[in-house]
C-alpha cells in the first residue's frame, strides 16, 4: 500500500481535485490517497462547487469528501505529501520534525516540471476557466504520478 496525501490551503479547490484524479487512475486497492489543506476555515465542508462540478465534467465524482486539516501525524501515515504551492510547502515543511518528514514533501508540479518549484494557482478567486487549467495541470501532474510509483 502506498498513502499518498495531496495538500493545498483550503483542502476545496485544488487538492480535493488532485486527490480525486489520482484515485482515477490507479488500483485504488494499492493505495490509499486523501487530501487536507493548511488552513482550518472550510473544515467538514464539500469541495468548493467549481471543483465538484469541473471534476464532474470529466467523469469523476469528489462529492464523498470533506475537508480536513493537515495534521503533523500525516508524516507517520502518508509516504507522499504533494503540495500544491510554494506557501503550502512552506507551511508543510514548518511542521515537519525531521528529514524524513521533509523528504515526504514535493511541489506536485515538480511531476512534470522538475526543479522548477511552479505553483498550481489558487483558483478560489478565479472564473471557472481557472478550475479548466487547474483541472488540466493535475491531470498532466497525476499521470505522471501514476506511471511513476
Ligand atoms: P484551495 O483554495 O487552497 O485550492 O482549496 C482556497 C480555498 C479557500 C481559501 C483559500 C484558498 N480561503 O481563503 O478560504
């Protein structure tokens, strides 16, 4: 089993997505992939209706989650800690203990764009096309994320 954990700020917008693409395209009896922001302000809520409806356009369902806090125990359960930004590394990587815990963390784009540290940007403040780019960034990043582990 492999726990693969995708991080963002809010836990509605981009990593409820990129938890919900990695889920469609691996054995989901392999791995174990969930996701949590940094902040606390959406905690027990639906992803925001923008991702749920963008996922939906693409055949996936990401209604079955509920936003949660990123938790210094998710170093103990999770192998993989995918952040979305620069800011979201930042605040992860505060929070490890040690360099195991900080050797978990990677810039999901750094997937597709290695050693280019890009931000996937927060679509929370965008139009909808914001959430077709996030949408098609994920996409391209999990692919190569299910090919790889
Ligand atoms: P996310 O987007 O980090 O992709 O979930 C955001 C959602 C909500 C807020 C910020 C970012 N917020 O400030 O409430």
């Amino acid at each position: 089993m492999i726990n693969v954990l995708m991080v963002c700020l809010g836990n509605i917008c981009r990593s409820p997505l990129a938890e919900g693409i990695l889920k469609s395209k691996v054995n989901i009896d392999q791995f174990f992939i969930d996701s949590a922001g940094t902040g606390s302000w959406h905690i027990g809520e639906l992803p925001d209706i923008r991702s749920i409806q963008v996922a939906k356009k693409n055949n996936i369902n990401i209604t079955n989650q509920r936003c949660r806090q990123f938790l210094v125990e998710d170093f103990d359960e999770f192998d993989l800690i995918f952040v979305m930004d620069n800011s979201n590394y930042k605040t992860v990587i505060s929070l490890a203990r040690n360099d195991s815990d900080k050797r978990k963390v990677n810039l999901i784009l750094n997937q597709i764009y290695p050693g280019d540290n890009l931000d996937v940007p927060d679509p929370y403040y965008d139009e909808n096309r914001g959430f077709d780019r996030v949408f098609e960034m994920l996409n391209n990043a999990c692919d190569r994320i299910a090919e790889t582990i």
